[in-house]
C-alpha cells in the first residue's frame, strides 16, 4: 500500500511542473515593424531594446518582441497588420515607417500603437493633437521638413557649383516619397536648384536609377530617408562613389557604409524612446495620454574619405559643425 501511495505521489509530483508551467501568464507580445531589414538596423534593435529595459522589460524574460522586417515589401502591411490584431499583441511598434503607422492605425482602434513618422501626425490622422493624442496611437514626430531642407541646403555647400540634383525616392512607400519631394523641391527652389526624380523599390531599381543617372549626369544626389534604401546602404554607396557624384543620406550609417554626407534625426534615439513609450504602455500607460515627442536630437555627418576621392574640399566652418567626422 505504502509502494501504491508512493507510485501514485510520485507521478503527481512529476506532473506538477508541467501543470504550473501550464498555468503560467503567456508573456506580452509586441510587434515590431520595420520596412528594412534585420542585418541593416541592428543597431535600431539594440536601442529598442535598450528603452524597453529603461521602463523594466527584456526580451524573453518578461516580454515577447516580434520583429517583422518588410525589405521594402510595404505591400505586406494589411495582412501583417490584420494578424497582429487577430493575436491581440499588447503593442504594435512602427518606429520610421509612415506607412506601417497608418496601416496599424487603420487595423485596429484598441491595441496601442507606437509610431515614429516624419509627417505631421495630426495630418496624418494618427492623433487629435501632439499633447493630447487622444486615440490608441502616440510616438514621435521626426521634423523632416526642416530636415529634407537643411540636407540639401548642406549638400549644396559641398557641391557648390551645382545645378541639378537627382532625388532618389522609394514610390511604394508613397507618402514618404511625397512629403520628401514637395519639401526638396521647395528648397530647391529657394536655392536655385533643378530637381530630376529617379523611382526605385527594389535593388534592380536601384541599379536601373543609378543607369539614368549615369545617362543624364546631374551635379548631386539627394537620396530620400526610406527604410529600404537603409537596408540597401552599401550599394546605393557603392553606386555613387563608381558614379563619382557627391551625394547626401538621411542615416548616418550611409556615410559609414561610404556615403558623403548625411543629416537627419538621430535614428537610434528615436528608436530608443519609442521603446521607453512602449514598455510605459505595457506598465499602465494609456497612448492617449502619452503626448507625441518632437525629435531634438540630429546627427550631421562627413566622411572627409568619400570627399577626397570626389575632390571635394570641405570647408573647416562646415566641419566644426558636424557631430561627426569619418576620416
């Protein structure tokens, strides 16, 4: 009887493991789009991660992070949207993606929503107001306005001989390329620049704008802050430097990879809070109640490499102002 009960207690004791295992809350899961990809924007991951430890979460401890990467597929949204509603994610992350940030926003009016656009948010329909978002969606707001129009007010300073520039945008990612070329164009008109627009969505058209350019021969590049051109960095570098143009980027990473220039939003930051918004939310934080943030931080950034190969001599008053020299 005695050999009974142990036999018996034994297998009880066994099970419970897997019976309290069982009984365990599921972890929070937070989906995290992004339009480029997962080698490109690395550093992008650690800075998210990075906020979601400054309000006490880490992955796989006591939070999920779903991390989805486009690779500039931005014709996946809805159905990548759909189902993360369809799971009830606690969060959904769209940090530098306009258009993930409306489609999220047009999927579900529950599930907080974590944006970081470059337009007008209010514009955009994401919030009533920047202090009082008042709906499931806050973020930040990454002032590219006054951003598009410094870049090429900067990159006019480098090339100043300049007369033509070529804008390379990304028209699957149509807002984006839209608000860029009405504020290029009308910096380009305040300077006395002519604009020529060059399209590319997929690394072939990448190649095949590159091929344009080489046909027309503009004096510069602007290249348009896109999620995918982040991810394609290094051939849109390499690209220009066979090229021989002198051209400016959004990222400094593009500068990194070989890109003369870039000036723009300190994308890691950025990142960074929207990974603080995210883990607030997951502690109690209502996204109507978190006001939507105006980026402060930006980065301008020389590689004086790139430069001499262009024969470009960059001016010492230009120099002292960047945040950051690559020799």
């Amino acid at each position: 009887m005695k050999r009974r009960q142990f036999i018996v207690g034994l297998g009880s004791a066994a099970a419970w493991p897997l019976a309290a295992r069982a009984q365990q809350p599921m972890l929070p899961v937070i989906g995290f789009v992004s339009g480029g990809s997962a080698d490109a924007l690395a550093a992008y991951v650690a800075a998210f991660r990075k906020g979601l430890g400054e309000a006490g979460y880490v992955d796989g401890r006591n939070v999920t992070v779903e991390y989805h990467w486009l690779e500039g597929q931005y014709d996946r949204l809805p159905a990548l949207m759909a189902d993360l509603v369809r799971r009830r994610v606690a969060v959904i992350a769209t940090p530098a993606l306009t258009r993930a940030a409306i489609a999220a926003k047009a999927a579900t009016t529950t599930i907080p929503i974590v944006f970081g656009v470059p337009e007008d948010p209010v514009k955009l329909g994401l919030v009533a107001s920047l202090p009082r978002p008042g709906g499931n969606a806050t973020g930040f707001n990454l002032f590219n306005t006054e951003v598009n129009a410094k870049r090429l007010q900067l990159l006019y300073r480098l090339a100043p001989k300049a007369v033509r520039v070529a804008v390379l945008v990304n028209p699957a990612n149509a807002t984006a390329a839209e608000t860029t070329l009405r504020e290029v164009q009308e910096g380009a008109r305040i300077i006395g620049l002519q604009i020529q627009v060059l399209n590319a969505s997929t690394s072939r058209e990448i190649d095949a704008a590159f091929a344009t350019l080489t046909r027309d021969r503009p004096d510069a590049l602007f290249v348009a802050p896109d999620a995918f051109f982040g991810s394609r960095r290094v051939q849109i570098a390499t690209l220009a430097a066979r090229e021989r143009i002198a051209a400016a980027y959004g990222d400094r990473d593009s500068v990194a990879a070989g890109g003369l220039m870039s000036y723009g939003t300190d994308g890691a930051d950025m990142v960074r809070q929207v990974g603080v918004y995210t883990g607030n939310i997951l502690n109690g934080a209502k996204p109507a109640d978190l006001p939507v943030q105006q980026s402060t931080r930006f980065v301008f950034a020389i590689n004086l490499q790139t430069a001499r190969a262009l024969g470009i001599e960059v001016p010492e008053a230009l120099l002292a102002t960047a945040n950051e020299v690559i020799q």
